[in-house]
C-alpha cells in the first residue's frame, strides 16, 4: 500500500510554521489532545486504585440526571453538540484556508463508495476489536467497559446512536483528516504523521486500559492507511459510526442476557 501525502503546502496566505503549529495545538487542546491527559489521568488513577483493572469499569454513555429524563436529555443533547464545536472550528480552519471539507473527503459527493467501504471496514475491525477486547480483559490489561447505562426511556436509542455518530466525526476529521494535513504542510514524514496520529487515538482511549490503548493505536494505523489510499474521511466516519452503534446498542440489549459479554 503507498504512503503518500495528502495535504498540498499551505495556500498563498504565507501563514508561517509557528502559525500553524500553534493553531494545531489549540485544535488538539480543545478536543482530543486534552482528552488524551484526561485519559491518562483516570488510567493512573485506575492502576493505583486497589484490585485488578478488570475490576473496575469504565462508562461511556452514562446518565448526567438519574431519575429525571427531559433533564437527563437536555444534558446529552448537549453534550453531543458541544463536542462537536471542534469539528467546527476545523471545518472553519479549513475553509478560512481555501481548501474546506470536501478537501478532507467529508462530504456527500461519493455517498455509496463511503457507506461501502465504511460497512466493510466495520465488519472487519468490529469482531477483531471485541476478542481483543475480551483476551485483553481476562489478561487484567483493561478494564470492564460499560457502553452505555442509560435508563430505560424512549430517548435511549436514538442519543446512544447520536453519541456513535458525534464520537465518529470528532476523531475521524480531527485526528485522521485535520491532523495529517497540517502535519505534512508542517513538514512532517508519513511514517511520523502515521505513529503521531495513532498514537494519539489510543491515548484518549487509555481510560480503558491498557488494551484500549493498543487496540486503538492498532486501529488508528489501519485507519491512516486508508486514508492515504482513498484521500477521503467519509468511509472512516461511516466505518466508526457502525463499531460504536454496534457496541453501544449490542450492548443495551445483550448485558445481563449472554454469559460471554463482561458487566461490572
């Protein structure tokens, strides 16, 4: 498979490197790189903590007001919106560059070759990714991941679906498509635009262990390469999309029913 670069230099603007290494940073700071040192935190916290790391567990769709669900809703209708406001400063970033969305592949011009190579890629990853999971588990490399503890309203579904989607776009636009084009025009190799992404994405997800981490990295290379090969982000949105509505719903309704599937 050929590595190559996707992201031109930078326009007539003549913005210099500072400029642009800053403006990264910020961008990271504001999403992802700060989830990275929350991640890193909470993994220290869970590896002090007394007991095995398998068990104690690790929410990621939780209630914010048990007991109260119009307010409960109000809260991850919210939150959802809110993490999306990085996307927006990228997609802003972009434009401002006279480049925009389309440059990075997201946008609606090639819609079934993304949903097919999307669902492709979730098939493949999506049984991987749970065995992992389970080996790295019973190995006491990670903790038990809860997907969602929802109460059981009328509204569950669809925010757990939202949630799928919002996680998608963050990390595929921002550490897939935003951080490889400014780290080209920075003049980075492919090889260190590569371990820099990846390993960025299994650090925010070090939360979860230390098979979260590796798991991640793993699919984090998988997912450059694509990109690379395609110069287009849709697919890895699509393909996120399903892995996580596959993980949050399949969860909701097998946690408790299947021997197989680990709970706190």
């Amino acid at each position: 498979m050929k590595v190559g670069r996707v992201a031109d230099s930078y326009p007539q603007e003549g913005l210099s490197r500072g400029i642009l290494r800053s403006e990264t940073i910020l961008v990271l700071a504001l999403s992802l790189g700060a989830s990275a040192v929350s991640a890193l935190i909470s993994f220290v916290g869970s590896l002090t903590k007394p007991g095995g790391l398998k068990d104690q567990a690790a929410t990621l769709n939780g209630s914010y007001a048990p007991g109260r669900p119009w307010l409960d809703l109000a809260w991850q209708m919210f939150g959802i919106a809110t993490a999306l406001v990085p996307v927006a400063l990228v997609a802003h970033l972009l434009i401002r560059e006279g480049a925009g969305l389309r440059t990075i592949g997201f946008d609606r011009t090639r819609p079934w070759f993304d949903l097919g190579r999307g669902t492709l890629i979730a098939a493949g990853i999506g049984s991987a990714g749970l065995a992992f999971y389970l080996v790295a588990r019973a190995s006491g490399f990670n903790l038990t991941v809860v997907p969602e503890s929802l109460p059981d309203v009328w509204w569950k579904f669809p925010v757990l679906i939202l949630s799928a989607a919002e996680n998608s776009v963050v990390e595929e636009v921002i550490v897939v498509a935003y951080l490889l084009r400014r780290l080209d025009q920075l003049g980075w190799s492919p090889m260190a635009s590569l371990a820099a992404s990846s390993v960025l994405r299994g650090s925010y997800h070090l939360y979860q262990g230390i098979g979260g981490f590796i798991g991640n990295m793993v699919m984090g290379v998988v997912f450059v390469l694509l990109y690379r090969r395609w110069g287009r982000v849709g697919p890895l949105v699509v393909a996120h999309t399903l892995l996580d509505i596959g993980a949050f719903v399949g969860y909701a309704l097998l946690a408790g029913k299947v021997d197989w599937l680990p709970t706190p």
